[in-house]
C-alpha cells in the first residue's frame, strides 16, 4: 500500500448508506497530514459526521478504505481496538460515564487498556484536568458538571490515550451559547500544540481562526476545500456560496 | 353467602403451623426462582443481543414459547417429563419440588432475560461509542460502561418479578408442592370455614408482595438519586 509519510488518515472512496435510498456519503476522498488541523463544514445531513465517525469505524462504511498510520481499518480485525486507542473522539453529546467520577472517566482506558498503574494513571489525570482548567473537579460526578464542563473532561479522557489525531463531532453544538468559549480555547489550545485534528462543526468564526484546511461538504460529497482564506472569503463552487451566505445571516 | 365468618381455625396450632410451613415453601420457591433465575436469564439476554442469528434466533424462540404458553401446562409438562420418583430429602418431596422448581426456573429466566435486555438496550449507545473510541474491547465496553447502567434499569423490574413469582408459586399445589395452597387445600379439607380460609391465603400473600414493592420501591428511588450525583 503506498502511503505518503506525512499521511496520518487517508480516505479513499468512502461510500455509507444507512438503507438502500438514504445514502450519507456517496465516494469521498480525504487525507489528512500528521499536525494538521481540518474543520469539516455544510448543511446538515450533508454526511460530515457520518465522515468522522467513519474514521474510526464508529460507522462501518459500506464501501471504500480507510487507512489509519499505514493500516487499512477492517471491523472485523481484532487490531481496531489498538487503531482506535489512537485517534481519540469527542461526541457533540459528551458521552462522560455518569457511574463514574471525572478522575475514574479520565483513567478507565489507561488502566484498562494500557495497563498504566493506577498511581501513574491517577497523575496523568490530575495534569489533563489542569490543561482543560477543571482540576478541582477531580472527584465530582458528571451530572454535577456544567456542559462545557462535561466536554471538557471528555476531552481530557480522549487524551489520557496519547492519541495521534482528536476526531471532534460537533462537540460545541450542545453547548448553551455562553459555554462554547470555553471548549473552543481547550480546543484552540490543543491545535496550538500540534496536535492533528479534525473538527465537524458550525462555528464558522472557530472554524477561519483555528483551521489549516476547510472542508466544505454537501449531499455526501466534499464540494471544495482549502485554506480558510480561500473557502471563507473567495469560494469558488456556487452551493459553499450559498451556505456561507446562510449561515452568515445567522 | 354466608356472613358468618369464623376465623377459629387460626386459634388451632396445627392449621397455623401448616400455613407457616406453606409460606414459607412459597418464599423459597419464589426466591430461588428470582436469584437461579437471574443468572441462567443471562444467557438467553445475550443470544438475543447477539448479531448472530444462530445464537439469537433460538433465544427468541426460546423466549416467546416460555411467554406465549401458560405457566400451568409449563409446571405439568415438565412434571411429566421429568418423572421422578417420589424421594424425601428434609421432609420434602423430591419428586414434585424438582420438577416445580425446574418449571419455575425456565419461566422465570425467560420473562427476567426480557428485563436484562431491555435494561441494556435502554443504556444509551453514546456510552459503548464512547467506550469503544478509548480503545475497550466489546467485552470489557459491557462489563465496565453498560452493565453497571444497566443494573439500575434491571432491578426495579426485578423486584417486581418478585413479586409476580410469589403469586404464581401458588399453581405448583397442582403437583403436590407443599407451598402456601397446597396447605390451604389441607386444612380446607377438614375446615368448614374455606372462604376465612381463602381470605387469609390472600393476605397472606399480600403480606409478602406488599412489603416487597414498598422495598423495591424505595430502591429505585435511591438508584435514580444516585444517577443524578
């Protein structure tokens, strides 16, 4: 398989149809280098979440490849648990462990999947905390945890993994308006440290100010990417027109 | 209908010795049924949460047979079938309680394994994703992420279960278990007072079901407080 170096993700061809009329993505092709940060935007139901999460294989595609760091993901091979411990994922929902403390949420898959003793593990959580500013928080309960709160504890569990590349799924959508701030400069942060990242979302003013590339999708296929300069300010498809149009309005 | 009612036969040792040893036949079976029940429920839940359908398909029928036919012919069938000769272990009769709790068993892990799958089902699919994304495997996604939400959603409609199973004990005075019928049948054999009877069966059987939601009760309250630590 050839693969350039500095592809961390690379997607060929993907193909997803939840039954045989509705199809969420219709052939598209992406890679993603090592330290890049690509913001995925469009209309919804335009099928970027159905592309992120397809880069795990949260969603098995129907057709087409996914090759993670050189390895094409298959569901069915016993290697995807390893591939997955790579790219870290944050849901627009949180998904934290209600029956577990933040500290708990925070070291489950080090000590779980990475044997990390628990003292080590316990350290790694208490310096993540701290790095998304929630370090009193340690020993308190996710329903006592405000939303931007919560995704900010479920980005410090996506790190404690030392992922390669963060796939993020509209993680401020479900946010009140005056928490998104927060998440956004956790998020900010982190791509200011070169971590590789790929963000579906709709703050269009995040997407200009933190992306090395933007992806603008629509009806399953990528209509036009590039720089956040070229896609915000000179668009050249008619449809990327008509949504910044939109969502400017906003 | 007579409006006489005398309730003397609750002064007499022997009769209230009779419902005693009943009663508690009745909590055993129903007890045994809930907890056996329970874990050989679980693996008919997990045929049926598998995507095999070799190991799903049999489940359901499983499933649906135990819930589309009555307890009844389940308990005489299997009495039947089995045909074991009468033996004594502890005062009791082997050859009915064996084949009584056998029924019994297969009734009560057929409806319990429809509460561990619904109360798996009923944790939300974020929490596998979730747990999944951080690299766990399916089994440790269940046992460490899903299980633990889930128990809260099972075991208020395990008590009830319970509770369900205490009435229905009642049909195994058909095969000569000497439970809390059974002894009513006994007694009513040389008691003109039946209806006093059937009215202190009933409360009887009140006095164990209704104690027991009130306790399942307070328990679901306590775990949906938890929930929201």
């Amino acid at each position: 398989m050839q693969i350039k170096d500095n592809n961390i993700i690379e997607i060929k061809d993907l193909k997803k149809s939840f039954n045989s009329e509705t199809h969420a993505l219709n052939g598209v092709n992406l890679s993603i280098k090592k330290g890049e940060v690509v913001t995925i935007i469009g209309p919804s139901g335009s099928g970027k979440s159905t592309l992120l999460r397809c880069m795990n294989l949260m969603e098995v595609p129907t057709s087409g490849e996914v090759v993670f760091e050189g390895h094409l993901l298959n569901i069915k091979d016993k290697n995807i648990n390893k591939l997955r411990e790579k790219m870290g994922m944050v849901f627009q929902s949180f998904n934290l462990f209600p029956h577990l403390s933040v500290l708990e949420n925070i070291t489950l898959s080090p000590k779980l999947v990475l044997n990390t003793p628990e003292q080590a593990a316990n350290i790694l959580a208490q310096s993540l905390l701290e790095k998304v500013g929630l370090s009193e928080k340690i020993n308190t309960y996710p329903n006592q945890l405000s939303g931007g709160q919560k995704q900010r504890v479920a980005i410090a569990r996506a790190l404690a993994m030392n992922p390669d590349v963060m796939l993020f799924d509209e993680p401020t959508s479900a946010l009140d308006p005056e928490m998104v701030g927060e998440v956004l400069s956790v998020m900010r942060n982190l791509a200011n440290q070169g971590m590789t990242m790929v963000i579906v979302t709709h703050e269009m003013s995040f997407a200009k100010e933190v992306s090395d590339r933007v992806v603008f999708m629509a009806e399953g296929l990528i209509v036009e990417q590039g720089t956040p300069e070229v896609i915000f300010s000179k668009p050249k498809e008619e449809r990327t027109k008509a949504f910044l149009k939109r969502v400017s309005v906003l | 209908m007579n409006t006489q009612l005398s309730f003397s036969f609750l002064l007499d040792w022997y009769s209230v010795s009779l419902l005693f040893q009943g009663l508690m036949m009745t909590l055993i079976l129903a007890f045994l049924a809930v907890v056996l029940g329970s874990i050989l429920a679980l693996v008919p839940a997990f045929m049926r949460l598998s995507s095999n359908k070799f190991l799903s398909t049999p489940a359901t029928f499983y499933v649906e047979i135990i819930r589309g036919t009555p307890m009844l012919v389940q308990v005489l069938l299997i009495y039947q079938l089995l045909n074991i000769p009468l033996f004594l272990i502890g005062g009791m009769d082997m050859g009915s309680f064996i084949p009584g709790l056998v029924a019994l068993l297969i009734n009560s892990s057929a409806y319990i394994s429809e509460i561990i799958r619904g109360g798996i089902l009923a944790v939300d699919k974020g929490q596998s994703e979730a747990a999944r994304s951080l690299g766990l495997n399916s089994k440790q996604t269940m046992f460490k992420i899903v299980l633990p939400q889930a128990i809260k959603n099972i075991f208020p409609a395990l008590g009830n279960e319970f509770v369900t199973i205490i009435k229905e004990t009642s049909i195994f005075m058909y095969l000569g278990v000497a439970e809390l019928m059974y002894q009513v049948g006994i007694i009513k054999s040389s008691s003109p007072a039946v209806t006093e009877l059937y009215i202190v069966a009933g409360l009887l059987y009140l006095a164990l079901t209704f104690p027991l939601s009130k306790v399942m009760n307070r328990i679901e309250r306590r775990l949906r407080y938890a929930d929201q630590r």
